[in-house]
C-alpha cells in the first residue's frame, strides 16, 4: 500500500523557541506490487496516457484481539503503471513480476466510512469527513 506522508517545511520565526513544520503538499503517491507472472490487463495500462488510467482496489479485514471487534478496509488507487521488474525466471520456482504504479488517487475506507480521500489532479484532500481545501479550490474558482 502507498505511503503517506505530508511535505513540509521548517520555519523558524523571530522570537520563536524552535522551528514549526509548516505543510506544503503531500509526497508522491506510489505501490509496488508483486505477481507470479505478467498480466494482460496490467501490461494494457502500462506507460498509459492518462494519469489516472489504472484502478487497483486492496480489501482487508484487521481484527482487535482485546474487544473482539473487526474492521472491513477497503483501499482504492488510481494511477499508471510506469515500472515493470520481470525478475529472475528460474525453472521450478515461481516468478516475481513487480509492478510500481504511480498515484493520483487515494481512498481509505473503514467499516463503510471514508477516512482518507486524496485527489492530486482535483485538489482534493479529505480526512475523516474533513475537506481540507475546500477554501483553497473556492477561493481559486474550481
């Protein structure tokens, strides 16, 4: 699953005790994932015009051993797949083919409820029910 990271940067301002990381963006959005072997539908989308062309959609169940409880995660990527490491092919062992999608799209899902929504190209940033630049996209006109 990607990782995700704010971009920030230091600043220090006169009669500060010490610096405040001010935030700037998010870092770049990609996944790595791995398979046997090719596959058809992946090779179609790679190097795909459209920054967005690939959807990959990651379902997972996490459970809380103290009160019993589980989550449903459901995690959905858009992007290109821009790298492809065919590995070694040895005879007798199973291949790892590696695939490395570059994202502009981010959606977490838990229990039904969007935690995490981020839209690079739309500038679209939403935490837990939160648009955090909603004024941001108003105050340029989108």
């Amino acid at each position: 699953l990607p990782k995700i990271a704010m971009k920030t940067e230091e600043y220090t301002g006169a009669g500060m005790l010490g610096p405040v990381a001010l935030l700037k963006t998010i870092e770049k959005l990609e996944i790595e994932h791995t398979y046997n072997g090719p596959i058809e539908e992946i090779v179609a989308d790679f190097g795909a015009e459209k920054h967005d062309a690939s959807m990959i959609r990651f379902m997972g169940s996490y459970s809380e051993e103290g009160t019993g409880t589980d989550q449903a995660v459901e995690i959905t990527v858009r992007g290109r797949h821009n790298e492809f490491d065919q590995g070694d092919a040895k005879a007798g062992e199973n291949g790892n083919w590696k695939v490395r999608t570059d994202c502009t799209y981010y959606k977490q899902t838990v229990n039904g409820k969007v935690w995490l929504e981020i839209d690079v190209a739309h500038k679209i940033f939403i935490v837990m029910g939160v648009d955090r630049l909603a004024a941001h996209r108003r105050n340029i006109g989108l």
